[in-house]
C-alpha cells in the first residue's frame, strides 16, 4: 500500500465528508492511499454504521480493506444527511426506530455523540447520553479543570462533569485535546487522579481515547535535563571572579551541592568548605532541618545590629544584599520579643504586607507592578520566596493574585492575554476603552494619532486598514502593559516563587494551586470552627455548652466579634491555611475569668463561668481588646 501522510492529502476530500480539512483532534488523522485513490478522515471511517475492520492492522487503511470502503462508500451515497441535506451521510443512529443518518463532521456540529470503544455507537442529539446529576448545589461559576476557564455548573454537550469527583468540571474540547496528547495510559481524573472510572464516563460521552503512548513520553531526549548536576554558586556573596557559574574540580572553586535538595550549590571557598567530603546544606533545607529538631545549629559571627529589621529580614536568613541585617538568631529573638505568637500569625502579617507593598497594583485582583528601585534591591525576587517559604510552612492563601499572574507563572507569559481589569492605570485604561469603542476607522485613528507619541513609545503603531483592527491594538496595549512592561520583575518573582520546588509543583497541579493564589477564603462558619477543635482536658460540661451557644451567636451576628476573630486569637491566622495547622487547634478549661489564646500551640483556654452571659461577655471582651491591640503593635512594628 503507497500511502501520502497527512500533509501531502491537504486538498484531497474524505470520501465519506467530502470535506479536505486536515484537523486530527477533530475528524482524526487523514490518509490517502494512492493506489486507489482514496482519502479518508480516522473518524468518518471508524464511525461508519456499515464497515466493519476486516483485516490486519497494515492491510487497507487502518485495517478496513479497500473492497469494504468502497462497498460503504456506495452504501452512503444512497443517504442523505439529515443536517446537510447532502448525500454520503454514513453514520446512523443505533437509537431504536431512529432513522436520522448524517456525516461525521455534520453530527459534531449538531452535537451527536460519538462513542470510540465497543461497537462504535453513535448517538444523535434528541438521543445522546447525558450525564444525571442528582442535585446541583453551586450556585456560582466553577473553573474547568484543564483550561480554569469558567463555566457553569450544568451537563450538557460541551461541559462534562467528572464521574469521581464532584467539584470536576471541563469543557468537551480541552478534555479531547488532553486524551489525545496523554493517550490510554495517561488519561485519568486531573483531581483525583482516578482512570478506570474516569475514562468508562468519558468513553460513553464521546472523547476518544487513542490507544499510544503520551505525546510527552515520545519526544525524543524529553527527560534528557535530569541528567544534568546542579553546577552553580547560590550563597549570598559568591567569592569567584570568575562567576557563580565556574566550576573548577580539585580545587576551592569546585561547586558542592547541597546534601539534602541536590538543586543549590557553593563554590567550597564561598562557603568556607575544607574539602568536597564536608557536609554542606542550602538554606532552605537547613531551616526544615532546624526546625525538625534534628539540626544543630552552627555558630555565626554576629553581623552589624541595626533597627531598620523588615519582616523580610526576619523570615529569610539570606536577605537582599542591599539591605542591613543583624544575624538571625538575633532577628528571631527581637521578633519574638516584640510579636510573641505563632508561625500562622507571622505568616499571616507576611502576606499581608506583601499584599499591600508597592510590589503589586490593583485593589482585588493584583499584577506586578514596576517599580525600578525594588527590582535594583531584588525585592521581587525575595517577595517570590517569601510566598514559597509561606505556603511550604503552613502560611495562608495569598489569594490576591490576578488570573492573569497566575495564568503567567503556570503556562507562560506568551500564552496569556490579559484583559482590561487587569489595568490599575486609568490614563491606560481610558485608551484601551477608547479603542475599544471606535465605530470607524476614521475614529480609530484619530485616537491614534492623539496618542501618537505612548503607542510609538511602547511598540504598538500600527496601520489601520480596517475597524476590526482595533481588536489588535487593545490587546498589544494591554500585552505591553501587563506582561511585556514588568518582564524583569517577573522573571525575579517567577526564580524566587522556585524556592523548594513550590513554582514546579504549581506548574504541575494548577487547579490544585489556583483558588490558594486567586481568590481570599471563604468565610468561616461555627460548624467549621466547631469540628476545627480537638476537645483535651475539658473538665467543665458547661463551659463546652457555653461555648457551642457562643459560636452560634457569633454567627448569627448578636456577638461583637466574629469567627474569623475566634480563629485569629487562638492561631493567629484568621483563615485556615492551605497546609492545615500544626498542632490541630484544641480547647481546654482554666479556672479563670477570660479566655487565654495560645497561638504558639494554637490552643484555646475557655473561662469557667456560672451564665453565659458572663461567658459570651468575657470572651467578647477579651478576643476584641487583644486583636485591637495587636493591630496596633503589628501597624507600630512595620512602620518602624
């Protein structure tokens, strides 16, 4: 058999469709045999109701004898397709007493069904399977797992719901493109992670699932970068005149890698390393060993004290070189001694002020900004690994990321359009609308040329010869202002957010990722506080009774504080965290008048009181006055 690939059949027509379209994921791959001058899509030939694969993978086409193709062929010009009105329509329904026939291409149109496994049933619209769900109770937008696009909560023929996990939504088309690029083997629930039951649900509504191996497993030399060592000199101040990057073996210019991680190094001099046999750990890993209580930590030269200590300094041992730091031993116990409290709330004060720094713009939904004097102090790089450093050790959700910066840090800067809520500038804002709303092309350009001199200045003239070309133009000022203006910045975040492989794990699990980033918490209930808290040591029955009415009453709105109140006085954090919290936060009793929160062991003393009156007062009281204050502390600290 003499048979042209795909790209030389481009103006040759199926013989079943009659269409010369050469899309793979939509009608599979197309294959002429010269010889007998046939051209046929995969999928009009596999879906045929009246063909029937008689031979041997290599004889035919795809197994289906010629003769057979050319008896099918015959068989469908004698019907007519009930959407086209054309004649060739070769798919039937298998629906009883159904006697609709259409092509392939005519019934993904119309919204048929295809099923690629058993007999290769094929279903029309009015008698499609459906997906059944017993009750829907989301009430807002979902993101398609695949793409994070929103979507609504509803099965139909392009919105498909995962049968393993409920809250798994996805479009038809990225479920298709994802079977084709990951194949049989791959193919399975992007949160669970399940696929028997997963492809059984997506083979009865149609997605194929080729049977290959995944298009990442066949590129040749994909994986070929593990096999590269880390050679590179990552301390603070590298000593090497010849660069982090010069390794020289057998000498003190050779890099040595850190023990634990493998993904940092030191040049041995850098580091003050005798010979390549002494331990060397970096500096995240030291600080998890540190903290396991598994480490001994070595003595350091203390360096200059001074009072400029940002929060910056005190959760990173490396701080900006430009910046003075004292030791961290010392930072820690200053820290301690003005803020006594847990982790949760250290972090939490952290990504409130990073969310507030001149490092982002926008009110909800934040971009990086530009700001050249935190590029030249590499500030966007340490806010980056602040935010790993974070998340890795309990911290809580960022959740003031745009889409956009999520949509950046995940699949790239080049494959991400931002949109006009992204503009924080109004001057900027005020053109792109502008744009937007020209009715001629004699409006579009005299807004262009009102704006001659900032469109030349950041690369977007152009020459309108139509109006659609303000489409265009909209979307190179926003590129430019969003993405191409804060390259550098970016490229910082993006190096820092790799501290401890978090940047990695976020490209690989990103709608895992996405609701920490994009969007705040939501509101606590008593319920969830309730089950939150392991009860230890409670004596007193009452004071539990006091204590369920109390969160109740929170709840309700007759309390002057609220749950979030509750949990921030107990933990510190006043959402729980991504990673949980560690110790679980428990309750006990103390023979005293007011509440006690022990935010190191985030554990809650509950007052013995004879009424709860008393008891919802003092805790009131109590949890209002001491958050008040330690706002006012934590405002004191930071402006200093």
């Amino acid at each position: 058999m003499n048979e042209k690939k795909p790209g030389d059949s481009q103006n040759l027509a199926c013989v079943f469709c009659r269409k010369n379209d050469d899309c793979p994921n939509k009608y599979g791959e197309k294959k002429t045999n010269e010889k007998w001058n046939l051209t046929v899509h995969y999928y009009c030939l596999l879906m045929s109701s009246g063909i029937w694969q008689r031979g041997k993978e290599e004889e035919g086409v795809y197994g289906f004898l010629i003769e057979d193709i050319r008896k099918e062929v015959t068989r469908a010009s004698k019907l007519k397709c009930c959407i086209c009105k054309k004649t060739g329509a070769s798919i039937g329904c298998v629906a009883p007493r159904c006697k609709r026939s259409y092509h392939f291409p005519c019934g993904l149109q119309r919204e048929c069904i295809f099923q690629f496994t058993g007999n290769f049933a094929s279903f029309c619209w009015k008698h499609r399977p459906v997906q059944i769900i017993t009750s829907n109770n989301y009430k807002d937008s979902l993101p398609c797992t695949i793409c994070l696009e929103f979507v609504e909560p509803i099965p139909t023929y392009s919105i498909l719901r995962s049968p393993c996990c409920k809250n798994a939504w996805f479009h038809r088309d990225c479920l298709q493109v994802q079977a084709i690029n990951a194949g049989v083997f791959f193919f399975r629930c992007t949160i669970c992670n399940n696929s028997d039951i997963f492809q059984k649900e997506m083979l009865r509504m149609g997605i194929h699932i080729p049977e290959k191996d995944a298009s990442w497993e066949l590129e040749e030399n994909a994986y070929q970068e593990l096999l590269q060592h880390y050679e590179r000199c990552d301390v603070r101040r590298c000593r090497c005149k010849e660069g982090r990057d010069y390794n020289a073996p057998n000498s003190k210019w050779e890099i040595k890698r850190c023990q634990c991680c493998g993904s940092s190094g030191t040049h041995l001099a850098c580091s003050s390393l005798q010979s390549w046999e002494q331990n060397w750990e970096c500096l995240e890993c030291r600080g998890i060993l540190y903290n396991s209580g598994d480490f001994q930590k070595p003595k350091k030269h203390a360096l200059p004290n001074t009072n400029n200590v940002g929060i910056t300094d005190c959760l990173l041992e490396e701080s900006s070189p430009k910046l003075p730091r004292q030791s961290p031993g010392a930072q820690r116990k200053d820290l301690l001694r003005e803020h006594p409290g847990s982790k949760q709330e250290f972090l939490s004060l952290l990504m409130q002020h990073l969310e507030n720094s001149p490092l982002f713009e926008g009110s909800l939904s934040k971009n990086l900004s530009l700001n050249s004097q935190a590029l030249k102090d590499n500030l966007y790089y340490e806010a980056g690994k602040m935010l790993a450093i974070s998340l890795v050790h309990g911290g809580p959700s960022p959740g003031f990321f745009s889409k956009t910066l999520f949509d950046c840090l995940v699949y790239g800067p080049e494959n991400t359009q931002p949109i006009l809520d992204d503009v924080s500038d109004f001057d900027v804002a005020q053109i792109v609308m502008r744009v937007n709303a020209a009715t001629n092309t004699a409006d579009l350009n005299s807004i262009i040329n009102e704006f001659y001199n900032y469109l030349e200045l950041i690369g977007c003239l152009r020459i309108i010869t139509s109006l659609s070309d303000k489409y265009m133009l909209a979307e190179d000022i926003l590129d430019y202002h969003v993405i191409k203006r804060v390259q550098a910045p970016f490229e910082s975040f993006k190096q820092g957010l790799k501290t401890l492989g978090v940047l990695e794990k976020i490209q690989s699990y990103p709608e895992a990722f996405y609701s920490f980033f994009c969007h705040k918490p939501e509101n606590l209930s008593a319920k969830v506080l309730s089950d939150l808290f392991t009860v230890h040591t409670l004596s007193d029955v009452q004071a539990l009774g006091f204590w369920n009415s109390y969160l109740q009453a929170v709840e309700d709105g007759k309390s002057a504080t609220t749950v979030e109140d509750i949990l921030s006085f107990t933990t510190g954090c006043n959402s729980i965290p991504p990673a949980g919290f560690k110790p679980t936060p428990s309750l006990e009793c103390l023979h005293m008048d007011f509440p006690v929160g022990n935010k190191c062991n985030n554990c809650l003393a509950l007052p013995i009181t004879n009424t709860y009156k008393e008891f919802q007062e003092n805790m009131d009281f109590a949890i209002r006055n001491t958050l008040r204050l330690e706002k006012e502390e934590s405002s004191h600290y930071i402006e200093h």
